[in-house]
C-alpha cells in the first residue's frame, strides 16, 4: 500500500496517521504519532476455528523499554511479563471494539498496539485505542465502526483534550470517552469529587471530538476507496428458535416472575425447563427440522434457549417494569455492613454484601519501603496505595484452576484503586503505604463497586484518616427500539442479558471513579447522563448503610501496625547515615529493631511496633547528622591524648580536640595533668574552622547547661 500520512488537530494539539509505511504483511497497520510518543497498531484475521461460538478476539498492548531509552533489568536484560499497566491499556482497547464485531463472526482476530517510542508527556493508551479502529478498518474486517477514543482533563475550569501526564497530575479529571458514529460505547474517569454534572459535561465535550476523528477515518477511508465491511450474517435456523419460542415462552415467563426464588433456584428452574425441551426434542422424527438443527450444531439448542430468555427477561422489563427479583428500576438490593471482622495482626478489615455480592476488604498498613517501583514507560515511579481484587471460582459456586490474576482482577482492582485515592490523605500528612486485598465471596453482580465499599469501610477500621467514604453502584440497560429502561444496582443475569454495565464510585460531594461498558453499538450522552444522575441516590443510600457499621475513621491505629516517625535531613548527609556498605544503617536497625527508609529529598522514615524503638532510632539519625555550631556544650569522652591537647568525642563519629591551652583557665603544664584517655568532659564548640575542624574548650563550672549523656542530641542552652 502506498504510505499515506493524515493530520487531525484539535486545541493545538496534534495526532499524525501514517499507513503504508510499517508491518505491510498484517491485516491492516498505523502509525500513531503525538507529540514525541509513537504508537504502530496492527489488526490480522484468521479463520475460524471448528467448535467456536464466541468472537476470539485477542488485543494485546505491548510496551518496549526502548522507546524510553532505557534497558530492561533483571537477568536476561529484555521485556518479561508485561506490567499492569499494560494490562489495563490492553482492556482499554478491547472494550470499545470488542462491541462493534458483528455477534456472528467467529474468525481469530488479533490487534496489537507497541509503543516504539514515548516523550514522557503524551499517554499512549488513547491513540492506540483510535488506532485499533484504523487498523481494523484498513484489514477490511466486518466491523460497525469507525471508533475513536480521547482523554479529557479539567484543568481550574476548562476540558482539555489529551492532556498531557502533569496536566492530568494536576487536573481534577481524568477521563477516557470512546465513540461510534451510534454514540458513546465506553467511559473510564478518574476524578476529584466532581458533581456529576460536570462529568456529564466532560463526556459530551469529549465525544464532540470523538466524531470528529471518526469523520477523519470515514474521509480516508473515501479517498482510499475501501468501504467499511459489514458481512452478511449466516442464515439462522428460524424453526428451532420458534419451537422454543411455542415450548419454553410460558414456563420461562412463570420462572422469571417467581421473584422470591434465589439465584440458585432460579437458574436450576431454567435449567429444567431446557432438559425437558431437549429430551422432547430426542423424540422428534431424525428428518425434523428442530431436530437436525440441534444434531448438526450440539451447542444450538443451548444459544437459542439464551436467546429466548434474554428476550422474555428484557420483555418483561420494559413492558411491567418489573425485575427477575421483583425489585423495583432504581432499587437497591438489601446490604450489610461490617468492620473489625477479621482479629489480631490484620489492620483494618470491612465485609460489605448487597443482595447475593459479597466483598471482604482487608487493609494493611507498610512502611515507604513497600511503595511499589512501577517498571514501565510512564512518569510515575512508585505507588503508594494498593488495591488488588481476587475473584476466587467457589464465590460463583464453580471449580477451576487458581492462576494468576487476570486481566478483569487487574481491570477491578484498578477501578477500585482510581475511586478510593482521591479521598486518602496526602503523604507529608500519613506516611504509610497502603495495600488493600479485596477478596469476592460471592458474585451476583457488580462486585467492583461491592470491593469499593468494602475498602472503604476496612480503611476506616484501618484508622486512615480518609477525607471522606466512598460508596459505589452499577447500573444497567436495557433498550428495546426507542425504549430504554435503566436499571440500578444490577445483578448477574441483568448484566448477562442486559446492554449495559456502568459502575459509578464517588462520595456525597462528587465522582470519584466512572467506568462504562457497552454490548451494543452506542448510546447518547443524554441516557448516559440520566445514567449517571440515577445513580446518585443509590449511592447515597449504600453510604448512609455503610456509616452505620463505622462513621468516621478510628482514632487509633491497629496495635500491630507500625508505628511510623518522619523527619527530614540534609540530602548531603544520607551518605553519612547510611555508611559505607550500608554499615551504619544496618547498625541502627540491628540496634534498635526499626526499619529505617530515606528518600532521595533526605526525608527519613522510622518505623517499628514499638514507639519507643522508632525514637531511639530517630535520636541515633540526628545524632549522625547534627552539625554542632559555635557556643554548642556536649558531655563528651576523651579518646586520644597529644602533647598539645586532647580528642573528645562529644558526638557518635565525632571528635573535636581542646588544645591545652583550652584545658582551664589558668596555665597547664602538661595535657595528663587534667584530662586523660576514657574520661568524661564537658566541652563546649569553641569554632569550626575553614577547614571544618572542631576546636573545643572546657566551659567554666559556671555555663549554664543541661547534661546528656554520649549520643544523645545537645539541648539548647546558653553561651558564654
């Protein structure tokens, strides 16, 4: 292909398409480009697999070390398992274009999204996504696009498009809309409490933009001559859907409105009702329609049962207004709260349930030292808060194999993380770092914003002194032509068979955390704003349940938490209290039983169970970096004695000498004759010299002074 290169600018900021140049053997390939950050986005199809009856869609995002001029650590010296920041930019593609595949297609497609080069101040994530579109739509593969995402940030009282990473820093808003020419299909927000009309007015600011980029693609795609492909879906088999339709309409509907059932019973009675179909089917004639439906495809039977109830469900919905558990549109299921569950060594533990969702968050407290190193391409070097999100197999009553965290813990344990730290207090106030583990008991929907809620009550337990709690709820879909239906605080089967899944986080004050996924091709900002605004009384409602298990933070931390004591010293003196080989460091710690960490600006961490080892420790620090000055007193030891005077330490590692004639006030023939190795003096700091000699004298009985015994810090007293 012919290299073609296309420029969209918006508030002064640009974004350069290059196709033809890179990867001619994939499907179809881009160049992004911003500012100094490059990102290449490739998009290949395969044919189908036998047996498949989902869309095997596989996007990864890769990251290289070299586009930050930088070498891997470790062993081997090259890029290992990608971090979970890259993880969650992977999501971050696939969730807007995973919905714009048509439901039919079952061939093996694959993007891929490298960063080949990053300025440290323009985010890749947003152009890889807009580039998967473009890739996707130059491989010529069925898709109801064009797509585009950009990232909105709030600096004072203006949106900004594609801010820059110390814009975002400093900005109350991070959000990241995504569009089709159907309307929004995904919103993720981070955010400072902000009312949720301001939010409402960034994502209707953003998907202005949005269509404009997705014109851009149109335009191109014009002028290259290729059409957007949308295959012809196979031909279904009408005759087994409708003898499902005439056999199971009726029971189904009876099922659906017994609303006292639990998820359990529920499922188990739709369940019966397939096998009792399936076995009349088994008695039907070997030429019957039906039956050879079922015979040449064994997983027909069980997508058009689905179909079916989806249908009768969502029916019922729109048409009585009525949930499969007989709540009401914006009802919330019944919760219970509980904090201090857990005993002894844990910090700070909250159970929160809501219907059949149960979320147990404990919350432990760690030293500077646990920061995490984050070992990516992005500016941000350590984190200080936590939030991991296990989803064990017994918490939805199956058996499998446990593995390592996948991509949708990693994806809730970062929605949970982006909606609590807005509400922490700042570092310089609460020194701890902060891990959170929410472990999911059971799972009947929404268990992100259940892992919120939960967190914030182990927090509180926790004694961190939150500014506020946070509560959170997600909300459905349901849309049948031009009617739409929004339900609150969804279930399994609503979010299964439902349009929708949008989980809003924030205090009384305002947003904290937004995240919005789509099954269909797009929504107006105007439903997702009556979205947003109905979500408001479900949290408020979950947070006052929540502040009658525990109001405010407690005022005391766990007496097995560390007890932390911060303080700062001359950056120039980290050497000395570190030591050569990390001697005196090591010394402290063996000596006092504290953990000592100190940053790069001189601020020094003590921290220890025991109070009284954290100031021993801190006393020994001040004591290697006190700089004595002139007129100082100091109860010292004579260490060395010399025809002209004597050495003193007066301080660990610290000598000065008197010369004789300093001794006394009067003549002193020889140094013995007052002072002699291992005794104990008073000395005061006569001057430094140029060279930053200590010179001492023997202060009068008259100085007015308060004694400390060797090593402790000098008191102030007066001069002579």
């Amino acid at each position: 292909m012919q290299e073609i290169e296309r420029l969209i600018s918006f508030d002064g900021r640009d974004i350069r398409l290059t196709i033809g140049l890179l990867a001619p053997q994939a499907g179809g390939s881009v160049l992004m480009q911003a500012g100094d950050t490059a990102v290449l986005v490739t998009a290949t199809r395969s044919s189908g697999r036998e047996g498949i009856d989902f869309l095997p869609l596989l996007v990864d995002y890769e990251e290289r070390l070299y586009a930050a001029g930088r070498i891997p650590g470790g062993f081997l010296r090259r890029e290992g398992r990608p971090p979970e920041r890259a993880t969650l930019v992977s999501r971050l593609i696939d969730r807007p274009m995973r919905p714009l595949f048509p439901q039919w297609l079952r061939d093996d497609i694959q993007i891929v999204a490298t960063t080949l080069s990053m300025d440290e101040q323009v985010p890749p994530d947003v152009l890889a996504a807009t580039g998967a579109s473009v890739a996707v739509l130059m491989a010529q593969i069925p898709f109801n696009g064009p797509m585009a995402a950009v990232r909105v940030g709030l600096m004072g009282d203006d949106f900004i498009i594609n801010p820059t990473y110390h814009e975002m820093e400093n900005g109350d808003l991070d959000l990241v809309i995504a569009g089709s020419p159907d309307g929004v299909i995904m919103v993720e927000a981070g955010a400072n409490q902000l009312p949720e009309q301001d939010v409402i007015e960034a994502i209707d600011f953003g998907y202005e933009v949005v269509q404009d980029i997705i014109k851009t693609q149109q335009s191109w795609l014009d002028e290259l001559g290729l059409e957007i492909v949308k295959e012809a879906p196979p031909e279904p088999a009408p005759e087994l859907e409708n003898y499902l339709s005439e056999k199971a309409t009726a029971p189904i509907k009876e099922v659906l409105k017994q609303f006292d059932l639990t998820k359990t019973e529920r499922d188990n009675k739709l369940d019966a009702i397939k096998d009792d179909i399936a076995a009349t089917i088994e008695e039907l004639p070997e030429d019957d329609p039906v039956r050879e439906a079922v015979t040449i495809n064994a997983k027909a039977l069980g997508n058009t049962y689905k179909t079916v109830t989806k249908k009768l469900m969502r029916q019922q919905i729109v048409e009585e207004g009525v949930r499969v558990d007989g709540r009401k549109l914006d009802e919330v299921r019944p919760i219970r709260c509980q904090v201090g569950l857990l005993p002894r060594r844990v910090h700070g533990s909250g159970l929160f349930q809501r219907g059949l969702t149960q979320v147990l968050s404990i919350a432990t407290l760690g030293t500077p030292g646990d920061a995490q190193m984050m070992d990516d391409l992005h500016p941000e070097e350590e984190k200080r808060y936590l939030h991991h999100y296990n989803f064990p197999p017994y918490s939805v009553g199956e058996t499998r194999p446990m593995r390592s965290p996948g991509r949708r813990e990693i994806g809730h344990g970062a929605l949970a993380e982006r909606a609590l730290v807005p509400i922490l207090p700042p570092q310089e106030d609460f020194s701890y770092v902060i891990r959170v583990v929410s472990e999911v008991l059971s799972s009947n929907g929404s268990t992100s914003m259940g892992s919120v809620c939960g967190s914030t009550l182990a927090l509180m337990d926790a004694g961190v002194p939150i500014s506020k709690p946070v509560s959170g709820a997600a909300m459905g879909l349901i849309k049948e032509g031009d009617e739409v239906r929004i339900l609150t605080d969804i279930q399994g089967i609503e979010d299964f068979l439902g349009d929708m899944d949008f989980k809003v986080a924030g205090t009384d004050s305002g947003i904290t955390a937004l995240q919005m996924d789509m099954k269909i091709t797009g929504l107006s900002v105007d439903i997702i704003a009556n979205a947003i605004q109905q979500a408001r009384p479900a949290r408020l409602h979950i947070l006052e349940k929540m502040l009658e298990a525990i109001d405010k933070p407690r005022t005391e931390l766990s007496p097995f938490a560390p007890r932390l004591i911060s303080f700062k010293i001359d950056p120039e003196q980290i050497g000395a209290v570190i030591g050569p080989g990390g001697k005196k460091i090591k010394g402290i710690t063996e000596e006092t039983g504290a953990k000592v960490d100190i940053a790069d600006d001189g601020t020094v961490t003590v921290s220890a169970l025991e109070s009284e080892k954290a100031l021993k420790a801190k006393a020994l620090i001040e004591a290697i970096t006190h700089r004595p000055s002139a007129g100082d007193v100091y109860a010292g030891k004579v260490t060395r004695v010399i025809p002209i005077g004597a050495f003193v330490e007066f301080m660990p590692g610290q000598e000065g000498m008197i010369h004789i004639s300093q001794l006394a006030d009067y003549r002193v023939k020889k140094v013995e004759d007052e002072v002699n190795v291992g005794d104990d003096v008073i000395v005061k700091v006569r001057e430094i010299d140029s060279r930053g000699r200590i010179n001492l004298t023997r202060p009068s009985t008259s100085t007015p002074m308060r004694r400390r015994r060797l090593g402790r810090l000098p008191l102030p007293c007066s001069r002579q």
